[in-house]
C-alpha cells in the first residue's frame, strides 16, 4: 500500500511539475475557458437575467470543455515522448500511474475554478448566496467526476487517429450525472436554497460524491487492462 502511495504521489509530482514549469498548458486552459465563458455571454439575450439564472450551467460547461483540452494534451505527452512506456517498465503499478494522472488533471481543474469562478460572478453578475465551504465542495467534487473518467477515456484514446473527436464523444455522455448535479447544487448556491439548512444543496452533494467514489473505484481498475492494449 506504501508502495503505490509512493508511486501515485510520484506521478502526480510529475505532473504538476510539468504544468507548473511550462505553463502552456494551463495558460491554454484558462484562455479557452475564459473564451467560452464570454462567448456564452454573447448567446444569452442582452437582458441580463437569463445570464444569471443560467450562470451555474455555463460555468460547468465552460469547466467540461477546458478538460477535455487538459485532458487531451495530458496523454500526448506521455505517447509522444515514449514516456508512458517508460513508466510501465520501470515498473510503475497501472493504478498508480491512473491516480497520480487524474489528481493531476483535478488539481488542474481546481485551479481554473480561481479564474473561472470569479470571472462567472463577475461577467454573469451573480454572487455566492449560500456557504463558500459547500460551494468549495461542488468545486472540488464536480472537478473530480470529470477527471475520473477522463483519464481513463483519454488513456484509451492516446493513440487513436481523431483523439480529439473521440475523448468528448466517449467522454461526455458518461460525465452527463455529474455536469447535472455540479449545475444544479451550484445553482442552488448562488441563487438560494430555499429549503432549510440548505438540504438540497446538501443531497446533490451527496449524490455527487456517490459518483465520484463509482468513477474512482472502477476506472482504476481498468486503467490497466486500458494501457496493456
């Protein structure tokens, strides 16, 4: 266990670093999402209420398709430069490669949701109406449904023609659940939960965490079998 620890917190290391000392990738990320986020702006109608009341939505989606473009540059790099490879004759165990992989690509996410979020509440003109720590949470739990999966589906799909095409159409109907209840609780959040103690916020988190413990469990265990063809 101390073994795959080591391991998972060794590709993950990597892979901030990576993120960190290039800077591309996170730098594209920010600017396709910050784009999205505007364009979005531009569809709504020019009254200024649909933008707010759909803030939660664009938001999510703007997050979705910025991880699609993470997610892809991710694995190319590992096929480009052989690198992948490299980590299964070392040997590193599959599921320590899959976890370390998809941290990296959640803590990616988290770290667009600082530009994201404030850019949303600002260009949208709304604001966090209930608690920040569930509206943490949401951030959190929404950007780990989305990585669990994605790294497996781009794993799959690294060295396939039209990688680009393949990871979102494998991708988004299986991340369907948790773009709903990430909307929905975050929703909730800046407009009001009008149920006390904010227990509807409250389920969709927990329904949240329900997928992403499914998400988690069984895409470790197939990474292997993924990465072995």
């Amino acid at each position: 266990m101390k073994f795959l620890l080591r391991q998972t917190w060794a590709v993950f290391r990597k892979d901030v670093l990576l993120d960190l000392r290039s800077g591309g990738r996170l730098t594209a990320v920010a600017f396709f999402a910050g784009m999205t986020l505007l364009l979005f702006s531009f569809a709504a109608p020019p009254d200024g209420v649909s933008l707010g009341l759909n803030a939660a939505g664009y938001l999510w989606l703007a997050l979705l398709l910025a991880s699609v473009l993470a997610l892809g540059e991710s694995f190319r790099i590992e096929v480009e430069d052989e690198a992948l490879e490299g980590l299964r004759l070392l040997p590193v165990d599959p599921m320590a490669l899959y976890y370390g992989k998809a941290l990296a690509t959640t803590a990616l996410l988290l770290g667009l949701c600082v530009f994201v979020l404030p850019g949303s509440l600002i260009l949208y003109g709304v604001a966090v109406q209930g608690a920040w720590l569930k509206m943490l949470a949401t951030l959190v739990l929404g950007c780990a449904g989305l990585a669990a999966p994605g790294t497996l589906y781009s794993a799959m799909t690294s060295r396939a023609r039209g990688q680009d095409v393949l990871l979102p159409l494998l991708l988004f109907p299986l991340v369907i659940p948790v773009l709903v209840s990430s909307v929905k609780a975050t929703s909730l959040l800046l407009h009001g939960d009008l149920n006390p103690g904010g227990s509807t916020t409250s389920s969709y988190l927990a329904l949240l965490l329900c997928f992403d413990v499914v998400y988690w469990s069984v895409c470790g265990l197939l990474f292997g079998k993924v990465i072995d063809e």
